[in-house]
C-alpha cells in the first residue's frame, strides 16, 4: 500500500502510483479508510494474522485458512468474477456479524474467526 491508498487516491503503476497527497478529507473514500483501519487493528488483535502457517483451499474463490491455537481464522476472497456461496462459521470482523454461510460478489472478501 502507498501513502493514498488507504484513502482511494488515484495512481497507477509506478511512477504514477505516487501522486501527491490530497489533504482534503473532503475528496477521501472514507469506505476505503475504514476498511483499511479494521484490518490494521485484525492485525493487531490476532496472533494468527502475524505468525503461523497457512493451508490453501481454491475452488469457486480461493479459501485461505491460518491456525494458531484453538482459534482459526480464514480470509476467504472471492476472485470469479461472479457472486459465490461459501459455508463458513464465525465472526466476520469486517462487517462484525456471526456467521454460518456467506454471500461474497466479484472480487469480494472476507476475514473471519472461529
């Protein structure tokens, strides 16, 4: 991530991806922002995010699952192009909401503990 990108700033490949910084928070995509601080304070809080192995599942998305202990945490990302179904138990801490089977869309995810 560069300096923006938690904020929706537009670039592109390098060198156009370090565009100065627009300090207006009036032209952020907040949306943007607050995903980015959820996932920073994932990060944080789980252990299982910063150390541990993962095993890999793909099939209509792609399934990441990483253990650490008792609890399992799985991001499950969505890269069909097209809306799948997952069967999945726990909380999501994106939208924070309990779960058992998840609705992803295109190019969509999900971070969720168990």
């Amino acid at each position: 991530i560069y300096y923006g990108d938690e904020v929706g700033l537009p670039g592109g490949p390098d060198p156009d991806n370090r565009r100065q910084m627009i300090w207006d928070p009036g032209k952020w995509d907040l949306g943007t922002l607050s995903l980015i601080k959820r996932l920073r304070e994932a990060r944080r809080e789980l252990v299982e995010l910063r150390r541990g192995a993962w095993s890999i599942e793909s099939g209509s998305g792609l399934v990441r699952v990483k253990r650490w202990g008792r609890r399992r945490v799985e991001l499950v990302g969505n890269f069909s192009g097209k809306q799948v179904a997952v069967d999945i138990a726990g909380t999501d801490l994106i939208m924070g909401r309990d779960m058992e089977r998840i609705e992803l869309g295109p190019y969509d995810f999900a971070l969720v503990v168990s």
